[in-house]
C-alpha cells in the first residue's frame, strides 16, 4: 500500500484515497473513522466481487 495512514483502530489506507474521501461521511454517520471506513468497503468490495465471480460460475456451469 502507497503511504498508508494508520488509525487508532489498527487499520491502514492510502492517504491519497482518504484525501479524496468527503469528511462529512467521516461526521455523525456510523463510521467516526475514515481509515474504518475504507477498510469496511474495500472489504465489501473483495466480498461483492466474490459473490458476483460465484454467479459467474454458476451460469457458466448451467449452460
Ligand atoms: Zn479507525
């Protein structure tokens, strides 16, 4: 990871992602933390591709 910023939480994201990220999702929402917040939905991520490769293989297997 390029220049990682790491919070109290021990997470870790690259400063430039968290320099683009907008503050006031960082405020009163559930997430207090913007390096939480990434590592959250780079998870969701990871998670969303796997899910979506998953019915990739299905449909493939069906035809
Ligand atoms: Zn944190």
């Amino acid at each position: 990871m390029k220049n990682p910023e790491h919070c109290d939480h021990g997470n870790s994201a690259p400063y430039d992602v968290l320099k683009n990220l907008h503050y006031s999702q960082a405020g009163a929402g559930r997430h207090k933390c913007t390096i939480c917040a990434y590592k959250e939905g780079y998870q969701a991520g990871i998670a969303e591709g796997i899910r979506r490769a998953k019915e990739a293989l299905a449909r493939l297997k069906n035809k």
